[in-house]
C-alpha cells in the first residue's frame, strides 16, 4: 500500500512558472538549506535522481533536490 505522504530532505528548487510565447520555459531558482518536509504522494509528477517533480499552486511545477538515495524514494513510492 502506497502510503499518501513520504519524508524527504528537500533542498534548493526550481519553480516553472510555465512557458513563453516562443515556448520557452520560464523558471525561478531557489537556493535554500536542505531539511526535511512531508509530500503528498498525489502532488509527485515524476522522480529522477537528483530531483523529484512536485505539482504547485496555480499550476506550477517545482523541481526540487533531495538528499536520499534514489533507490531508497523508490522504495517509498512502491512499496
């Protein structure tokens, strides 16, 4: 059973605030200190190994850095 939220040590991020009138992606970094936060299963778009895609308000996605093992959020994610 998957659980509804996961603890991760998110760090800096990258908001895309969506796309140009030449398509291009408009994006915001941020550069914060890691620390640990609960996410919501359901907001997860997609994990890589250095980042896990979170959906936003207003219809933004945020690229965040987490500190744990690629392997070990897998584990989480489909358990």
């Amino acid at each position: 059973m998957v659980p509804e939220f996961i603890e991760l040590t998110l760090g800096s991020h990258m908001i895309s605030h969506g796309y140009d009138m030449v398509n291009k992606e408009i994006t915001e970094e941020v550069e914060i200190p890691f620390s640990k936060k609960l996410i919501a299963v359901s907001r997860i778009k997609s994990v890589s190994e250095k980042y896990i895609l979170i959906d936003y308000l207003d219809g933004r996605w945020v690229y965040w850095e987490y500190e744990e093992d690629y392997t070990y959020v897998k584990s989480l994610l489909t358990s």
